[in-house]
C-alpha cells in the first residue's frame, strides 16, 4: 500500500505534529447494513494495539487493520482550508450477499 501526501496536507500534519502530542490516525467510517459505504477521515486520538505506523517526512501517521482492508493500494491525502483534510476514495458498494439453503 501506498500512502501519498500533498504538500499543503504536509504542511498541516507537521502543523498539528507540533502542537499536539497524538499522532494522526487514518481511520474508516462504514456505514449501512446491505449496501456499504465507505469515508476516509484523519483523526487525532489515542494509538491502537496492533497500528501500523507511517512515516513520511519526519510525519507519522497510524493505520489500524480495520481501516486498512479498505483503503486502495494507493492512498492520496490531501488538506483543503475549506474542507480539511480529504483521505482517500469514498466508496459504496450496494452488494448484498444472500445465503440460500
């Protein structure tokens, strides 16, 4: 997997690395019941057991396995004023799996 970091998402992530003491967490908000959807989000919180940790520029960021089964082989990152920082593909899927007996 490959995570790719814009530089004004570089310039903030090494903004808030100075003033705060966590560490970002790449982290994935699922949603639905037989359809799934998908939004990547970057938060600061307390590490995981088990967080893979990246570095990138003196940068670290943590990745669960939870999140990481979903991510795509190639990961942007990105950080808008206006919309903060953009991770990542959303995606839905609205495949059902149906068992029959």
């Amino acid at each position: 997997m490959i995570v790719k970091i814009t530089e004004a998402a570089m310039n903030k992530l090494k903004e808030m690395s100075r003033k705060d003491t966590q560490i970002p967490r790449i982290d994935a908000d699922i949603a639905g019941g037989c359809g799934l959807s998908v939004k990547f989000s970057l938060v600061l919180d307390e590490p995981r057991r088990n967080d893979t940790i990246i570095e990138y520029e003196g940068v670290h960021l943590r990745l669960d396995l939870f999140t990481k089964r979903y991510l795509d082989e190639q990961t942007q990152i990105d950080y808008l004023e206006d919309h903060g920082f953009i991770v990542g593909e959303r995606f839905a899927s609205s495949a059902c799996a149906i068992e029959i007996i």
